[in-house]
C-alpha cells in the first residue's frame, strides 16, 4: 500500500489525478491511482480496474460512481491549497492567521521590511521581502492558488494584478473603493489584460457583511474564499503532515490505519473524501469531525491495529441520535467511514 502514497507524491500536479477504491463486493477494497483517465498504480493486477479501463476515461462527477456494477468511491486529488497575499498592512494579518487555521500554505509579498517582519510574526509560512513585480515572478499559481491584493495603493495593486492574471488561479480578490478598482481594470485593458478574467476578479474583495475593522475585513475576505473554494470541489485529501506519517517509518513506525469519510448523509460536520490517520499510540492525523462520531472511529481503528487484519472495513457512524445529542451535535447526520490499514 505504500507504494500508492509514495506514487501519489510524484503526480503531475497539471493532470486530473484521482484515487479510487470500490465499496462493495467481491473487489471491496481494491484501489487504483489514475492520472488523466490513465491507470498509474493498480492495487491487484489485472483487477476490476484493468478490466474496465476503457470506462476510467469519463468525467468523473461526484464521489461515487458504478464501474462494473461495482461502487466506488472517487477521491479526486488537488494540490495544497496556497494563499498569496500582496501587501503585510493591517488587513492581511488577520487573513494570514485565518488562513493558516484554515490549512492553506500562506505566502506574503511585501517590499517593506518592517511589515514583512509583522506577516513572519503573524504565521506566513513563506514572505518575500521584494518588488511586488519581482516577487511575483517566483509565484507560478495554479488551480489551488488563491490570490489576494491588500497593498497600500492603487499603482501596487495594479502592478499585482497585472501579473495575477497572466497566472493560474482559483480565485483573485483586491481590495479597495469600487473608484479605485475600476482605475485598475481600465488601465489594465488598454494595457491588453484579459477582459473576461478581469471581469471574474472579486472586487471589492470579501463577502458583503459590513466589514469595518481589520479582522472583520479579513473574515470577509476569507469567508468568500471558503465559499469559492468549495464550490470547485478540489479536495486536498492527503495533507504534508499526513503523508509524512505515511511514509516516514523511522518517526511513525508500526500498522496505522487511515480512515477516510466515504459517503455522508444530512448535516454531518465533514465532507466525503475528509482523513484521519491513526497512528499504534492512539495520536492522530487530521481529525473527520470530532466528538463521540471520531471516539467511536478511532476505538475502532485501535482494534484493527493490534489485530492481524489486513482487510479494509466500512462502518457506518449515525449521530442523529441521544449520544449525538449529547454530544452537542444536534444536526446529526450519517457517515460511512472507509478504515484501510497503512
């Protein structure tokens, strides 16, 4: 099985890549990676997956299809989400904090030392301390690289901008007056920027809640980010962290167990496709929810682990009842939850 993560590791992040694995019968369990409709890493050889490769080529939509009357689950993988900010002022410190809880991988551009100092203090897990236009040409974006222009004016935002859209995005925002935004795009146009990517930039940046203050701002600004990024449906299914407990033996030794949220019914708390790791010691990766819904995965788990069963199992976690209630979780909701050992 490690030959699977260690297979996701080196796909071309450009291709549509996707892990699938089948729910039911007899090849419960078999899993394949496939990379643009193509087999890269089969399980079983010459299994379902080789027997009905031809249908592998559709457009996959949704997290379960039937391939050979058989379910399965498809786990579509993205990349690690990365937010740029351009500019260290007032308002992106509480987006980089916001967006660091958030798990994106937060990069600041900032050409004045002291603030670039103020974004390191605030979490950035890159800053580059240069030209706006310089430091962006090390930023090549791509469909999980969202972008977000809170400079000090008008000409450092058109500067970002300028290079921004030249660039693979998945979302771009900017911040200031609707005068001022306007300035931009129209100066951009005569310089013979897209008009139709212009025209998707959002500006004035952040969900319409009144904002006043920094944070509020921020909360804005993150918030239509959580709501663009959900809309694509790009999953980041295998974090940096989880990955590196995967393959790392030395500082994670012993049977692990990954359990992968593979369906979900009414308002449970996480989406189909979400992880936890779980390691011999008890300590975990990720989390799939918490509450009494992950207690009862993950004492599950523990059994699996201290056994020799090597087959995956499929549980069902219902919290529509009295120990969801008093649990807190009063939406409830069901979740299969696929536990696979590693």
């Amino acid at each position: 099985m490690l030959d699977l993560y260690k297979n996701i590791e080196n796909c071309d992040p450009s291709s549509q890549n996707m892990v699938l694995t089948v729910l039911e019968g007899e090849a419960f369990g078999e899993k394949a990676l496939i990379s643009d409709g193509q087999i890269v890493w089969e399980s079983r050889e010459a299994g379902l997956f080789t027997q009905y490769k031809e249908e592998l080529k559709a457009d996959f939509k949704g997290n379960t299809t039937v391939i050979g009357e058989q379910k399965v689950f498809c786990d579509s993988l993205g990349q690690e989400k990365q937010l740029v900010i351009c500019g260290g002022g007032h308002v992106s410190i509480p987006v980089i904090q916001i967006g660091s809880m958030m798990g994106f991988a937060v990069t600041v551009l900032e050409d004045r030392p002291q603030f670039a100092d103020n974004a390191r203090r605030a979490g950035a897990s890159q800053i580059i301390c240069e030209p706006f236009e310089k430091g962006l040409n090390k930023i090549p974006g791509n469909e999980d690289t969202f972008f977000v222009i809170v400079t000090r004016g008008h000409r450092y935002d058109q500067v970002c901008l300028e290079r921004i859209v030249k660039k693979k995005h998945a979302y771009i925002g900017m911040i200031g007056s609707r005068l001022r935004i306007r300035r931009v795009k129209e100066a951009l146009l005569e310089n013979g920027s897209d008009k139709a990517i212009l025209d998707r930039v959002y500006a004035p940046i952040g969900l319409d809640i009144g904002a006043e203050t920094p944070a509020e701002i921020a909360v804005a600004i993150m918030a239509e980010i959580i709501e663009v990024k959900n809309k694509k449906k790009r999953n980041y299914g295998y974090s940096k962290e989880l990955m590196r407990a995967i393959l790392d033996e030395e500082s994670c030794p012993g049977r692990k167990i990954l359990a992968t949220i593979v369906a979900r019914q009414g308002s449970a708390p996480r989406a189909a496709g979400t992880k936890m790791l779980i390691l011999p010691d008890g300590r975990t990766i990720g989390t799939i929810g918490g509450g009494c819904m992950e207690s009862d995965v993950l004492q599950k788990a523990l059994v699996m682990i201290r056994s020799d069963a090597q087959e995956p199992r499929l549980c069902r976690v219902d919290m529509t009842g009295q120990d969801a209630e008093d649990d807190g979780m009063v939406c409830g909701g069901v979740e299969d939850v696929l536990l696979e050992v590693i």
